[in-house]
C-alpha cells in the first residue's frame, strides 16, 4: 500500500502514503466541519438541522489509526517527520471530542472513538520511540 507508484506522463514515482495523508487532512476539515455545522445551523435557522455526530465519529477517528498501520516501517514513519505534529493534533481533536459527547451524549459507541484516538496517540508516541531507538 505504501510503495511508489510509477507515473505515466513523467515517470516520477510519487509514494502512495502521500495520498493517504492528504486524506486524512481531508477528513479532519471534514470532521471539524461536520462538528460546527449542527450548532451554525440552530443559530442561522432556529433549529438544529444536523445533530452532533455519533457513529460517524467513530469512522473518523480511525482514519489516522488506519494511516498510522499503514505507516508502521521505519522508513515510511521517516517519511511523515513532517505530518507527526498534525497527526497527534487531530488524534488530541477527536479524543477531545469524542470524550466530551460520549460523557455528556451518553452514546456509548462515542467510548470507541475514545479508544480509537487513545490507540491512535499510543501508536504515533510507539513509533516515534521506535523510530529513535532505530536511529542509534
């Protein structure tokens, strides 16, 4: 999943990780999104269109787990030295998040979401611990 792929027109190969980190940013805008849409949409319209989220949490939070898996070779985890701070920044947003609804919300798949990102900030703190003992 993680190997570079040949490019036809200038025969440059681009890593697929790159398309699976660009994902993940596109999630996360979606996510937030998705989080102030339901109170943007009471204040705007007098009623809540669209209500917090819940299951759907869980799926985006584990997008970052997914790439985190995908990543787990030392030279693909040297290759996001550049995404490690927004990785751990989404995964804190959605622990955050899921958190706060599962125990205000009462929804109980919210407490995946709550594992997911806890695994999700093990694994990044798991890698790069890995990645500094491989170093020496």
């Amino acid at each position: 999943m993680t190997e570079p792929r040949q490019t036809k027109a200038d025969d440059q190969k681009v890593p697929l990780l790159s398309y699976c980190v660009a994902g993940v940013k596109v999630i996360f805008l979606l996510a937030v999104f998705r989080v102030l849409a339901g109170p943007f949409t009471e204040d705007i319209f007098g009623e809540e269109l669209l209500p917090m989220p819940t299951w759907e949490w869980l799926v985006v939070t584990a997008t970052p787990v997914i790439l985190l898996w995908l990543a787990r070779r030392p030279a693909d985890w040297a290759t996001l030295s550049n995404e490690r701070m927004f990785l751990r920044s989404a995964l804190a947003f959605y622990l955050l998040y899921a958190l706060a609804s599962a125990l205000l919300q009462g929804e109980w798949i919210l407490w995946l979401g709550v594992v997911a990102s806890l695994g999700g900030l093990s694994g990044v703190h798991y890698l790069n611990h890995r990645e500094s003992t491989h170093g020496r």
